[in-house]
C-alpha cells in the first residue's frame, strides 16, 4: 500500500477548480508533518496556509512551474491549485537558510503524501518570488519562505516510464505527462570486489 501511495505522489499541474481545499484539511497534512524528524530537533520551520481564493490566485501569480518544459505555460488557466502550504523558516529560532532543507524535504514530502492519502495532490514549488509572496501572506519578517507546495485534486494523469538513453527530462503529449525514472538496478551501488 505505501509503495502504490508512493507512484500516485506525482507533480501534478492541473487541479479541479471545483474541489476546495479546508483550513482544516491543510492543518492537518500540516500535523503529519509536525511529527516527522527534524535536525538536532530545533523544528524551525513553520507553515502558512493559504486556501481563500483570491489568495491563492495572488501566490500562483508569484511561483513559476515546470521549468523544464518552457514552451508550456502551466498550470493552463482555470486548471491552478486550490491551496497552497507555504513552508518557511523561524530565524529566531536559527537563521542559517541553508541548514534545515532536509527538514523542508521530509515535511514537504510527507505533506504531499499526506495529501495523496486524502485522495488530493501536489507539486513542490521551489521557484518562486520571496518578497512577493511575503507581500501577500503578511508574515512577520522572522519568518523566511523555503518552499511551496500547491494542493488540489488532480485533473491530469502522469505516468512513470523507464528512463531510456539516460534521458531523464519529463514530457508531455495529449494523453498524459511522462517521469523518466531509473531502473532500480542502475542507482544501487554495490561493493566493489577487492
């Protein structure tokens, strides 16, 4: 079961604009996070929650998707998230930026299968303008955005398939969005003989 939660945790890009998502359901993919592991156990991190309309228009206007396909503009008008969870850092707590982005990778992660679990999806955003979405939210200046993630229930199908000639560049055609992955057997390092 957790493998197959796993292969539906993909980066989606196309949302149902009819499926909402509740400060509550996002406070609670927040609380699995909350109980993950985090270094030295200084839990700097924090989350900002966005799910009122007109704000999580104003984010998506600040993040930018897909870099590896610029000739599409995603997500496609009327197809963008319907939440946002904005993870930021408390630098009264620690202000080196740098060293908690495993910390950001484990919530991250566990907030995007959190909401897979709940039959909703995601995309980890990492490219977006700060200051602008500090503008937006109005969070005290302590407090620094790392990562976004955009939640909604997914409208597109991705589909993982081998990575061929080691090319690993996602794509798209009309029927799905395509993740090269490598075999298991090319990214296990094994001892070498003496």
């Amino acid at each position: 079961m957790f493998k197959d939660l796993v292969i539906k945790n993909r980066s989606y890009r196309a949302f149902d604009p009819n499926e909402k998502l509740t400060q509550e359901q996002l406070t609670d993919f927040v609380d699995y996070a909350r109980l993950t592991p985090s270094s030295v156990n200084m839990q700097p991190l924090k989350y900002y929650l966005s799910y009122e309309e007109s704000e999580v228009s104003e984010i998506l206007k600040n993040t930018f998707w897909a870099k590896g396909l610029p000739e599409i503009n995603l997500p496609k008008e009327n197809e963008g998230p319907q939440a946002f969870i904005v993870i930021v850092q408390d630098k009264s707590l620690n202000d080196n930026l740098n060293r908690f982005q495993k910390d950001v990778g484990i919530v991250a992660q566990t907030i995007l299968l959190a909401a897979c679990e709940a039959g909703y999806g995601g995309c980890m955003i990492g490219s977006f303008l700060s200051d602008k979405i500090k503008e937006i939210t109005n969070i005290p200046d302590h407090l620094e955005p790392l990562l976004v993630i955009a939640l909604g229930k997914p409208m597109e199908r991705i589909e993982i398939v081998e990575v061929v000639e080691n090319k690993t560049k996602y794509y798209r055609d009309e029927n799905a969005h395509y993740v090269p992955k490598r075999a298991l057997e090319d990214i296990i390092v094994l001892k070498k003989d003496k």
